[in-house]
C-alpha cells in the first residue's frame, strides 16, 4: 500500500510551531525551510547575522545533512525532525560539549512520552538516543570561537529525529539494520511539530539547570538511569588505540568512566572518540 499524502497539518511552519510553543527563548525566532542544506549550516549563518539566543532552524529536507565526524546525514523528505538551535553561551569553550547531552536528555524524555511502554529509550554515550537498540535520534553540537580567545561566540545544536519512516526499507542501505523510527515502533504517525515544540520545552528547562552549576551534577542521573550499556563491557574507539573496559556511567562534565581490566577508571571525553558495545552498534 502506498503512503498517504502527508497532510497539510504536518507541515513545519513558523506560525505552527510557535502556536502553543511553552518557552521563554527556545524558538523565539524560527526559520522554517521546505528544503535546505543543513540547518546546522543555516544556523551557523543566523549566528553571525546576529540573531537572538535560542532561534530554532527546521527543514523539511536537508539536501546536504551533517553528521559526527564527517559523516552525512540523509533522510527522506518530510520524515524526520531535523532543526537546529542558535545558543549564544557565556560559559567558556571547554563546557560546549555538555550541552550535547543536556540536548539528549531532553530528547530522551520527549520521545519517551511518545513511546510510553512501547519500547525503553536509551541514550548512547554521548548523543545518539537508541529504541530498541537501534539508533532513533542523532545530535551534532557546533562551536564557533572568538578570535583568539576561549569565549564562545556562539553555539549550533543540531537534532535529527527519525520520525516517520514507515518501514526499514526507506533507510539508506549502510544503517538499515541499525536505524529505528516513532512510526516503526508505535505503528502510528507522530506530529513533528507537537514533537519538537516538547522537545524545546524540555531543553531550555535543562538548560537552565545547567546554567546553575555549569556542570551536569544536577542532570547526570536523569542522564545515567538511560544510559545504553552502563555496567556492560564497551569498546573504546580513540584513534589513539582502542581498548575495551566497563561503562561506569558519567562524570559531571559528561565523560564516560571506563573502568579497565586493571582497574584504572579512565575519563573518556567525546571529541573524536567513540563507543560501541563489544559485538554491535549498542
Ligand atoms: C550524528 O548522529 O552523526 C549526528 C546527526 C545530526 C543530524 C542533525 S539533522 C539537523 C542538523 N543539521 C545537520 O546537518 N545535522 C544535524
């Protein structure tokens, strides 16, 4: 059977978005494209035209999605949530990466609300939000500096959520097996734009704990009860050399403790590492 024609309700629009939208900045000023780019690049760019904390970039359709570490980020028109998020920070440069997860926490509990007992949502150190052990939601946090200092001249937060994909088939071939949808797992179309006005609502009240102690002591259990593979054997892939050990959980600056064979508990901080469980993607 064919899929219907997405109704007209689903559509992003600026005016729906903010009808109900129950922030004080997150998506004070939205951008709101049928096809882009990325939105993180746009929100780049609506960070150096000088444009307020918490402007929010949606599309439709990325033609040119991005994501960790080089990698594209590819979904079909009109299925997945992807937007972006302009922050303009105080806090210094070597705090930007908590944000990452502060982000995943609020998306974590947004799509638990969707799920309800359907299925547990995870999050895989550090940003990936995993239903079923297989990857529903990607994070990629930008970070534009000062010239010559270590001030942040703002920040780019970009979610991409599967949302829905009717059927496996309509994920590129490589992440077929590894990637899940709200439609997949509830067996009903989710409104992107109920989704991401919950999703922002979530965020800016994280935020703003996180802005109480510029750290994630306060949010680290809310964090750590969802982590995927805590207490289990994960590999550590730092192009150092990898290493395996036991998932501790995180610190509050959101590394992931690695306890070693010999004991030694090493901090693993995102940057270009990652973590995967011993035999697969969790
Ligand atoms: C990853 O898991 O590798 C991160 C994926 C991040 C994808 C989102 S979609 C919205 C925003 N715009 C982009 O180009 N990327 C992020």
């Amino acid at each position: 059977m064919s899929e219907p024609m997405k109704s007209a309700k689903d559509i992003l629009t600026g005016s729906r978005i903010a009808d109900g939208l129950a922030t004080k900045w997150a998506g004070c000023k939205l951008y709101c494209y049928e096809e882009t780019g990325s939105t993180n690049d746009d929100a780049k760019r609506c960070g150096e035209a000088g444009d307020p904390h918490g402007t929010v970039v949606t599309a439709d359709f990325q033609n040119a999605g991005k994501g960790r570490r080089g990698r594209s980020w590819r979904t079909n028109p009109g299925t997945a949530l992807t937007f972006s998020i302009l922050l303009r920070p105080s806090f210094s440069a070597e705090r930007a990466s908590m944000i990452t997860l502060v982000m995943a926490l609020a998306v974590a509990e947004a799509l638990e609300k969707i799920l309800q007992n359907k299925a547990a949502v995870t999050i895989k150190w550090p940003n990936d939000i995993v239903v079923n052990r297989k990857k529903i939601c990607g994070i990629l946090t930008e970070m534009t500096v000062e010239t010559k200092q270590d001030k942040i001249a703002y920040l780019v937060v970009g979610v991409g959520i599967n949302v829905n994909n009717v059927s496996p088939e309509e994920f590129p071939e490589q992440i077929r097996q590894t990637a899940a949808s709200l439609r997949i797992e509830t067996g009903r179309r989710v409104d992107r734009t109920a989704l991401l006005q919950d999703v922002l609502r979530r965020f800016e009240k994280f935020y703003q704990v996180f802005l109480e102690t510029l750290d994630l002591s306060v949010l680290r259990e809310g964090y750590q009860t969802r982590l995927q593979g805590m207490g289990e054997e994960v590999r550590v892939l730092d192009p150092a050399g990898e290493y395996t050990g036991v998932s501790r959980g995180i610190d509050d600056r959101g590394e992931l403790i690695v306890e070693r064979a010999d004991g030694e508990r090493v901090a693993v901080y995102a940057g270009e590492v990652s973590v995967r469980g011993l035999y697969s993607y969790v």
